[in-house]
C-alpha cells in the first residue's frame, strides 16, 4: 500500500484533485470570516471598553441600512456561489463519460466481488489503467455498504435491490486503500481491500494473465436461454413480448403515456418488478424473477441486452 501521511491523503484521482480544490476554499473562506468576525469582536472590545474616549454617537441611519444591506447581500452571494460549486462538483459524480470502462461490483457480507466486462473476477480486489475513466455499477446482497477509497475521494453507497453507480479517473499509479464506510455487521471493520492502479501497458498484460472466462454478456447470452426468456423476446417468438435487439440505451413509451430510458436501472426493474413501468402495446404478462435471479446473474442478463445489436432482414437478433 502507499504510505499514508500523517496530516493529509495526496489525491490520486482527477476528481480528487477537485474536492481538494474545494475543501481548501471552503477552509479559507470560512478562516477569513472568522479571523473577521473575531477582529471586529476584538477591536470593538478594545476601542468601546468602559471608560474610553472613543465617540458613541448613534451611526445615521442611512449608513446603517446601506451597511447593512451590502453586509447580507456580500454573504448570500458568497453562499450562492459555494453552493453552485460544491454541487457541480458532487452531481459530476454521477454522470460517467460515454467512453469509461466499466465494473461490475456486488456487495455482501463481508467483501466486495468485482467483475469487469471481459471477464477478469476479484474479490476485495480491483485492477484499473490510469488515466482511464471508471464507472462502477454496484448493489448489495444484503444490507448496506459503501464503497469508500479515500485517496480518490470517492465514496458510494451500495444498497440492495438497487443499482447506483459512480465513476472516478485515476492519474497516479500506486495501489489504494479500499474501505465499506458504512456499518454493515459484525465484521464491518474488516471489511475492505485494495484498488490497483497500473499504467496502460501493465494493465494489457494483468489482462492477458488472468484465467480466460466467458465475459458478461456471453454468460447473460446462455442465462438468458436457461430462463426461457429467448421464448417471449426472441424476434420470432409466437408470444408478444418486446424485441430486446437494439433496445439499449432508447427511449420508449410506456403504457401510462410516459417515456422512459432503457437504461440498467430500468431493465433491473423490468426483471424483478414487469408490472411496474409496462411498455406501451404490450399486455402485462411476464412473471417477475425476484427471488429467482442472483444480483450478478441480473448483471450478466443487463450486459448480454445491452451487448445485443439490430435485427437483422430475417429478424432473427445477433450479438455485437
């Protein structure tokens, strides 16, 4: 692991840079008024004590008001301005460039299982390049946890039965404390592992090491057949159901008149919930898998989806 210094954590993550940028000018800020504040308290001590010659005549109230105004007015604005700030550098957080590379990480009692597309499996355990955008899709088994590398200054929640994410860009290369930030049972505390951070090259070559698997969406491809989900979805199927090839990533209509993204959020839920969001034109008659699917068994099945590409003439669906 890097040493950790005393005092302060180097960041090693582009949105680390940002939060630090951030909590120094809060710290500055909020050390000039009080330095204000406490000087002003001070001077008036001194200059208005009992008994000394300073003139106490009432200010007009002209003064006052004007005083008064720019003084609220000076700190509003000033709180507005951090406010803006402070949210723009938060909410970036969660919307991950097009082109980041993607893992898969479930969460359970104690440890974190990471998978990424092609294949590579870690627990308590990730492998990244630098300078390369990550997204982390996540969700629980059980209770709550959170995923917590300090020197990247990212820290998400990961809650069961639903699916958040996050997405960092590490630009040191090193290997980095990973920690669960929240209470999650009897061996919280132990909790925890490491994220690697390599450069490009290295990181090929861990590749070419680890064990040849089948990636996500090719193990969603034959979960997807075991189900008998190829028996409603599939282009020729005599049931209708929706055609999933080419569905990724559109907006479709729903039943109630309203549109929605096919995104992962909304294919989790068309998995374990059908009848919450039905699409428009079709009858609500596919049964829910709750209880029936792992949550990294519903990642393979949202990654052989979002893997499926356009049907082709005969209608048949193919695979990117």
């Amino acid at each position: 692991m890097n040493a950790n210094p005393i005092f302060w954590l180097p960041s090693a993550s582009v949105q680390g840079h940002a939060v630090d940028t951030l909590f120094f000018a809060l710290l500055l800020v909020s050390g000039l008024v009080i330095l204000l504040v406490f000087g002003l308290i001070v001077s008036f001590a001194v200059r208005y004590r009992h008994g000394s010659p300073a003139p106490r005549g009432e200010m007009p109230a002209l003064i006052r008001r004007e005083f008064e105004i720019g003084w609220t007015a000076a700190t509003f604005f000033l709180f507005l301005f951090l406010f803006w700030w402070a949210a723009a550098s938060q909410l970036s957080g969660y919307d991950p460039p097009q082109e980041a590379m993607e893992v898969h990480v479930t969460a359970k009692q104690w440890m974190f299982k990471t998978q990424q597309p092609s294949g590579p499996r870690e627990i308590n355990s990730l492998h990244i390049p630098v300078d390369t955008p990550v997204r982390l899709a996540m969700t629980s088994e059980d209770v709550i946890h959170s995923f917590w590398v300090p020197a990247f200054r990212f820290k998400r929640d990961i809650l069961p039965g639903r699916l958040t994410q996050g997405w960092f860009q590490a630009d040191r290369v090193g290997t980095y404390h990973l920690f669960c930030a929240e209470l999650c049972g009897t061996d919280h505390s132990v909790m925890g592992g490491s994220v690697t951070v390599l450069s490009k090259s290295d990181y090929a070559a861990w590749l070419r090491a680890q064990p040849q698997g089948d990636d996500l969406g090719e193990a969603g491809g034959r979960l997807f057949v075991r189900l008998g989900c190829a028996g409603c979805h599939a282009g020729r199927s005599p049931v209708h159901a929706p055609d999933l090839a080419g569905l990724w990533n559109r907006t479709i209509p729903l039943a109630d008149g309203s549109q929605v993204l096919v995104d992962e959020r909304y294919l989790r839920d068309s998995i374990l919930q059908p009848r919450r969001e039905i699409a428009a034109g079709y009858e609500p008659i596919m049964p829910s898998f709750a209880g029936s699917v792992s949550e990294d068994e519903l990642a393979q099945l949202v990654a052989y989806i979002r893997a499926l590409g356009a049907a082709d003439p005969a209608g048949e669906t193919t695979t990117r």
